[in-house]
C-alpha cells in the first residue's frame, strides 16, 4: 500500500482531528504566515507562534501541491526537492510530491551551496521548494541551478520579493484544485530519494519505494504501539528519515503530533507539558542539556504537566547507559527505548531494543519488526556468537540503490537483499546485539582494534564530562593513538591527570593516550563528526597539564 493512502484515509475517517501542531517560541513576528491558503489553519493570540492543521486540510493542501505539480508537466518518477527548515508546510508539500507520482527528495538545511547544487545535480532534481532561509546560499548558484529546473519560494506574506530565478511562490499552490489528483501508486512505485550523512565526503543519493516507506510506518507502530490517543513531539529536522519515519508511526495511527522549532531544554519541556505529549524522541544531546539542566536546579520537572509522558525514545546514535539511568532516575515510570537505523534501511527501526527490554540498556537491541540481521567477516561470512563483525540487515525497508552509483549500490547490498551496514557489533548469548563502532572509525593501536564507543561509554561514566568522542591520531610508533575530546559540564572542572586516573579501571591498551578538551561537534541528527575531528586535531600537538576544562 503506497504511503500516500494512509494520509487520505485519515482524512476520511477524521477529518476534523487535529494532525499537526507547528511550534515556533522563537518567531518574531507572529503574523508572518496568513497567505489565503492558510486559512483554515488555526492560529491564537494567545500562543501567536502556534499553528495547527486537521488531517482534511491536510489532505487537501498535498492534493494541491500535486495539481500544481501536474500543471508544470512533473511526470511520474520525475524528482521534486525539498530544501526548508521544518515547518507546517513541510510534510504536505512532502506527501502532494507522492500524490504527484514523483519522488520526493529531502535536502539537508545544513547543505552548503556546493552541496545543494550538487545534490540536485545527482538526483536530477526537476523542482525544488525552498525557504527563505536558503535565499543567500541558492543565489550563489542560481545561474546553474535555475537552468532546467523549476524553484518555488516558500516566502513569507510581508512583501518580500520572490528570487529571480524562482517559478514564484508557494503560496500559489492555494489557486489549484483540492481534490485528489487521481494519479495511481503501487508499493513498486519509487517514493523517495535519501541522501547519506556525506560524513566522509559528498552524499550518496539514496533511493526507496513506497513499500520500504509504509513497511516502516508498520515497524514504527508496532514498536511503540501508538493510538489514536498518542501525541507525539517531533523536534530533529523532518528531511532525515529518522524524524519522518518515527512520525509515521501517527501517520498510522492517525493521531496528532507537534513539530517543535527550538532544542533548549526550556522549550522541549513546555512543548511536551502544554500540548499533552506521550511520546517524545530525542538525541542525545538534547537529553544531556535536559538533565543536566535538571541537576542544577535550572529547571524543576515539578512545574510541568509530564503526567500523560509515557516513552521516550533515542535513535542516531549510540547512547550512554548513564544517561538512561539518569532519565529514568527522575521518570521511574516511564518507557524507553533505543533505535538503531539508517537511510539505506529506511531510518530507524531495523534494530530496535524494546521498550520491554530496558534492562539491557547499553545494547542497540534485536531485530525490528519485519527485519533479519546477522554479523559478518571481511569474507561475508557469519561469525560466531560474541565474536566482532559488521552488522547486515534485510528487510522490506532496505534501499533499492545508491541512486547513478553502480559500484557503491554493488559495495554495501547483497544478491540477496542483504545490507552492510558499515556498523562493527556483537551479539550476545541471548540474542541481543551491540554496537561496537562504525567500521572506519576503529583505531588499530599497536596491533589492536580500539572501539571508540566502548570508551567512549566508560568515560561517560565521569560526572564531569558533558560530551565525549573518541578517534585515532596518527602516531609513529603505534600507528594510531585513542584521542578523547571532552566537554566539560558548565561548572565543573576537569584535568587531564583526574581523567587519566579515572581510566585506570580500563584495560592499558584501551586507555586514551590524549585528551583535549573542546566542544564535541555533532551534525544535525545528533551523530559525532568525527572525520571533522580528525581534520581539525590530525596535527595536534596537545601537552599533558597544558588541556583542562
């Protein structure tokens, strides 16, 4: 069943049901959106940055948007770009792409303008909608760009002017038909294009069909048993497959979810307090701020309405076990559950702990729902149990291709359906898998494999320490050497010599031979850059006394 089906049977059955809920504290000027489009959006004067959306209106703006398509001759299979911060208009303009028959291509907001255009080269992007926000760096390549392509601006009401390179604006789409388009879906219809991290150079255009995007609102669902009585807070950037296939699982349920602009602690606790939240996801360093906010007394979780919370969940990246048994030492009852995933599979889901399992926190869990998986050798063969190798999946989620890259597509999928994920782990006795790190980041010290997530876990321990990543410097004598780079909590005091002690408890060859202490970059779905760290420390001569935080 394409994707596109759920979204007009929610329409049908609740037609006047509240879908989404935008949530901006941070906007300055609250009349900003009032085109004649928007009016059956409900906006207060009580909470001006608050709009919100009946799964009709919905419906009926994605029907839009694909008549509007369909009138600029976008065919079946041609791809429609998506460069826009997240916002209200985000997923209709999203779902009018599919209704269309085209497949939707999500750019990442934090492109640069070389990125942009090369990413709209690669999946040979026919229209692009993009944000005010992306003004600056699209006219740094508009004379490429507009070349046999179609822009539409999603500008604001006030009288700005529309770029010249663009068709016009968005709020256009108000002058086409509401009703259904009439164009037919099957699952083996293309849907999407992802595109990869680009953490070690340009990203891989990733490409699905509508089976691999309706199987993971199923697995969403069935992991996290959402009702129509759910509400979900949505904060990570909807263009990641993370963001959007956890939605899905309110797509499914046709329940009602808010998309928060803002990550402080602040604004994540007065989202979930005032709109009723049950579920919410977070990366981890957004759970980080939140407790450690907690712990200085900055914010009381008293003063909330947190009652009706019933999961919180982590996904993109490995998670500390200090910072579950932080989380659940100020909310005893509530659910949690750590996701592993990625684009290829479709986002998170693939691999999942179980909200049942809580005791095995620390470990990325057992096969999602729909999923097989399996650890391999450099050979591709099984290891045995316990033993270290790359984790493979297969399922209804994984990609078709790396999209015009043969050789990579022929790299990472099997014959068989099977995809290496590019993911080093173990299983245990009992089943349960574990994340030992990405493949190019183990650290070959001396002879041997350092995993960074291992030590990065046991140095999370530190009360200390806020954020930590682990990578290998070269050395002359061992090859490589494990790095820390630590940050250091807001009012706390740290020195190389104390966190040399606290390694005593690791095995010698695991412990880091240096540290620095610095910020700890991470993109916007909360993964470690560690290629940037490499970069910006691959000369670092850092002095033992000489690094405190």
């Amino acid at each position: 069943m394409p994707i596109t089906e759920l979204l007009e049977r929610n329409a049908r059955e609740y037609p006047d049901d509240v879908a989404l809920v935008a949530l901006n504290p941070g906007m300055k000027d609250p009349r900003r959106i009032s085109w004649k489009e928007f009016d059956l959006i409900q906006q207060t004067k009580e909470q001006p940055y608050r709009r919100e959306l009946t799964w009709r209106t919905f419906n009926e703006k994605a029907n839009r948007v694909a008549h509007m398509l369909r009138a600029r001759d976008v065919k079946q299979g041609d791809k429609v770009g998506i460069l826009m911060m997240n916002c209200l208009e985000w997923l209709p303009i999203y779902f009018g792409i599919l209704k269309s028959g085209a497949i939707a291509v999500p750019l990442n907001f934090r492109y640069s303008s070389d990125e942009i255009e090369y990413c709209v080269d690669l999946a040979d992007v026919s229209v692009l909608f993009f944000g005010v926000e992306f003004v600056k760096r699209l006219d740094q390549i508009a004379e490429t760009i507009q070349k046999n392509r179609l822009l539409f601006y999603i500008g604001d009401c006030n009288g700005d002017s529309c770029p010249w390179y663009a068709e016009g604006y968005y709020r256009e789409v108000a002058d086409y038909p509401s009703c259904d388009p009439g164009v037919k879906l099957t699952d083996d219809d293309y849907g999407a294009i992802y595109f990869s991290s680009g953490t070690t150079g340009f990203p891989k255009a990733i490409l699905h069909k509508h089976r691999s995007l309706t199987h993971s609102a199923r697995c969403e669902q069935n992991h996290h048993g959402q009702t129509r009585d759910d509400v979900f807070l949505c904060i990570p950037p909807l263009y990641h497959t993370g963001a959007k296939m956890h939605w899905f699982g309110s797509l499914l349920s046709g329940s009602k979810a808010v998309l928060l602009t803002g990550t402080s602690p602040e604004m994540i606790m007065q989202a979930l307090s005032d709109e009723k939240c049950t579920i919410v996801w977070l990366l981890v360093p957004w759970a980080q701020d939140i407790l450690d906010a907690f712990d200085r007394g900055d914010i009381d979780p008293k003063n909330y309405t947190l009652g009706q919370l019933r999961l919180m969940h982590i996904g993109a990246q490995p998670v500390p076990k200090s910072l579950v048994r932080r989380w659940l030492s100020y909310f005893p009852d509530h659910q949690y559950d750590t996701n592993y995933g990625l684009s290829e599979a479709i986002g998170p889901g693939c691999v999942h702990l179980g909200v049942e399992n809580v005791d095995h926190v620390g470990s990325i869990g057992v096969a999602g729902y729909g999923w097989e998986c399996k650890i391999l050798d450099e050979d591709h063969h099984e290891v045995k149990q316990g033993e270290v190798g790359e984790l493979a999946v297969r399922g209804p989620g994984v990609m078709e291709e790396y999209y015009k890259n043969p050789e990579a597509t022929a790299e990472t999928l099997s014959p068989d359906g099977w995809l290496y994920t590019g993911d080093m782990a173990k299983q245990d006795e009992q089943g349960f898998y574990y994340l030992v790190d990405r493949k190019k980041d183990v650290i070959i010290s001396g002879g041997e494999n350092l995993y960074p997530v291992q030590i990065e876990d046991f140095l999370h321990k530190n009360n200390a320490i806020k954020d930590v990543a682990v990578i290998g410097l070269p050395d002359q004598r061992l090859g490589e050497i494990a790095t820390a780079i630590v940050e250091v909590k807001e009012g706390y005091h740290c020195t190389e010599y104390q966190l040399s002690e606290f390694c005593q408890d690791l095995p010698k060859y695991k412990r880091p031979r240096k540290y620095i202490f610095a910020p700890v970059p991470r993109n916007a779905t909360g993964k470690i850059e560690k290629p940037l760290l490499r970069e910006m420390y691959g000369g670092a001569n850092i002095v033992a006394g000489e690094n405190e935080g």
